[in-house]
C-alpha cells in the first residue's frame, strides 16, 4: 500500500512540474505582419524583410509606454533569416503564432521565382496560420507599412483589421494564404487585394491578378465588383445607373449567381447572376414615378444593363488581354467535369481566351421609398 502511494505520488510530482519553457508575454515579440519587398543589391540577399509587431506596454489601462507599433526592417535571404538578422536589435525573439497580414511589394511580384519561396515558406512553417491575409502593395511595402502607423494601432495591425472583414463592400476581395495557393494549383491565377498609400495613409482598394506566382495585372474597384459578381461574392453594394437622363442609385440586399459550363462543340460557360435591392436615390418627376410599374420595369432594365456591361467588360480582358481565368471557369470543370478538366488544363492558358462566356442579370427593386 506505502509503495503504491509513493508511486503515485512520484507520478504527481512528474505531472504537476509546470510549464519549463514558459516566455513571458511582455517577453515576447509576436509579429502581426509581414512585408516583403525585393532587394537588388545582393545576389544572396534578395529580400527586405518588413516585420511590424504591437508594442505590449502600450496595451491595457495601465499602459506604461504610447507608442503603440514597431517596424524593423533589414534585407534578408528569407522570411525567417531576418529574425535572425535582427535579433541583435531587438531584446526578445520573435514569435509567429499571432502573424496576420503578408503584403508582397510590386517589384517582388515581378519575380516569380522568388515569390514562390516567399510563399512556399510561409506554407511550409508549422508556426504560421494559414489564413493570414494576403495582400499586394502597389509600390514598396516599407511605406504602406509606415503609413498604417499613424492611424489607431490595435494588436492585430491595422491591416488585418481592414480586410478581415470584407461583406459590406466588393471593392476588393480579400485571399489567405489557403485559398491563393489553391486558386493557383487549380486554375494559375488568383486575385489579392491591393494596397497602395493616398494621402500619406493606406488604402485597400482593387486587386492584384497573380498568374503563375507572378503580378499579371491591376485592376481597379470598379472591376473588381464584376468579379465578384461573377464568383458569387457580393453581399452588400450600390450601383448607380442612368434612366431617362437621370441618375438612379440601387443598394444591392442580395445577390446570387449561378454559374453552368456546358461542353458542346465548344466549352461555353454561362452566368445567370441575380439581384434585390432597394432605391437609394432618384429622380421623381410629375409624369413618370416608380408607383408606375412600367416605369419600375424599365429602371430594372437600365440597371441590368449597367451591370452586364461592367461584368462583360471585365470578361473581355480576362480573356484577351491578361489571358487569366479570375472567374472560376476552370474551377467549376475541376469540380464538376474532372475528365474534360484532365484534358484541358495543361492548355487552359490557350483554351480560356476562345470559349464562349454568355452572362444573365436579372435586377428586382423591392422598395421604392416612402415619398409620393
């Protein structure tokens, strides 16, 4: 019964030993972003590595510091070669568990192959979430990064913050590291959100196509919206267009697409894409108003037309100019028609350009206002 006990009691002591390797947390440095930018003045280091982290003793009412942000820069051979080069700057080491944000900057997405070691990395490292945010800087990094500095700092960065949640507007899509490399395994394009400083401040706006790792294109808010359109991604949004030479503003409550690809003669895909809102604004005149159905009909008709001319405009670029399927073409036939997909993707490049692309909108204006 005593060696049982002693046992026992020698197993507790095993088990009830604490944490040996505990860090405290003002100890810690915990990155919330990353910026990588490209370097041309050393062959082996070919990075400048942007790391910005919170400041723990400005946290909490009794904060002991106000300056709420670091940002420590250096060039680097890779990501996690540059917490090493600046471990002897800072005098506690760095943690990656809590990284949100990747921002590439323009001249690095110019270079594919160094691009796909920026990711592969991040992908390949068990210290890494993988749905941080991915972004692309339409400049250099080092300046969006310094331009969130002056706004409201929050633990998570002020990047973070802006995309994480996207639902209320369409101006631009916002990607993790997950579903980039997946649109890229797929289909070789994808579209990140693009982040460029105004003002002295930073702002999120458009996107970025990547094709094959590599920057294809920008494309601008307006763009962006016909693509998510398209991909079924738009929650919230307002579309103005011009009725009898009046300007009619339409918020969008809801929208749904459908998205078939048929394999007749020629690959063709089609897109019946429909929406309800409300008027947000317009013109009342004494001998048109929308208590007229016929009058509302032909508002429905002015705004569906708006729309397809917007989403058929963009289609056109993806196919002819940046010969990049943002659009999920190839996707629905990974999914749905694995065999003819087996076929086509080696080529896919050649292929989307020529099939036939057909897009149905359908608008209904549910409430009209309350004036008369």
């Amino acid at each position: 019964m005593k060696k049982g006990f002693f046992l026992l009691l020698m197993i507790s002591l095993v088990l009830l030993c604490g944490c040996w390797d505990k860090v405290e947390v003002d100890q810690s440095i915990f990155v919330s972003s990353i910026g990588v930018d490209l370097y041309r003045n050393s062959e082996m280091n070919r990075y400048i590595v942007t790391y910005e982290y919170p400041n723990i003793n400005s946290i909490g009412k009794n904060a002991t510091e106000d300056q709420k942000t670091f940002i420590r820069s250096t060039p680097a051979s890779s990501i996690f070669q540059a917490s090493s080069n600046l471990s002897t700057q800072t005098p506690f080491p760095f943690y990656f568990k809590h990284l949100k944000v990747l921002v590439l900057g323009e001249d690095l997405l110019g270079e594919e192959k160094l691009v796909r070691q920026v990711i592969d990395e991040l992908n390949r490292d068990t210290k890494v979430n993988r749905n941080i945010q991915v972004l692309a800087a339409d400049g250099k990094v080092t300046d969006i990064i310094n331009a969130n500095v002056v706004q409201e700092q929050t633990t998570d960065g002020v990047l973070y913050t802006t995309v994480k949640d996207n639902r209320s507007s369409s101006r631009y899509t916002a990607k993790t590291l997950t579903d980039l490399i997946t649109d890229l395994d797929i289909a070789g394009v994808t579209i990140i959100p693009r982040v460029l400083v105004k003002d002295g401040k930073f702002l999120v706006s458009g996107g970025c196509v990547l094709k094959n790792y590599r920057h294809a294109a920008w494309i601008c808010e307006k763009e962006n919206r016909a693509i998510s359109f398209l991909r079924g991604n738009v929650k919230t949004e307002t579309i103005d267009a011009v009725y009898n030479g009046n300007l009619i503003s339409y918020t969008i409550t809801e929208v749904n697409t459908d998205k078939k690809v048929k394999l007749e003669e020629k690959i063709k895909a089609v897109f019946s894409i429909g929406m309800e809102g409300y008027l947000q604004g317009y013109i009342i005149e004494r001998d048109k108003t929308v208590y007229d159905s016929r009058v509302l009909e032909e508002m429905e008709k002015a705004l569906e037309k708006e729309v397809k001319k917007e989403i058929e405009d963009i289609i056109r670029k993806l196919q002819k100019t940046y010969r990049a399927d943002v659009i999920g073409v190839g996707e629905y036939l990974s999914k749905f028609r694995p065999k003819k997909w087996a076929q086509v993707k080696d080529d896919w490049d050649n292929i989307f350009p020529d099939i036939d692309i057909e897009v149905l909108v359908n608008v209904n204006i549910r409430r009209i206002g309350l004036t008369k």
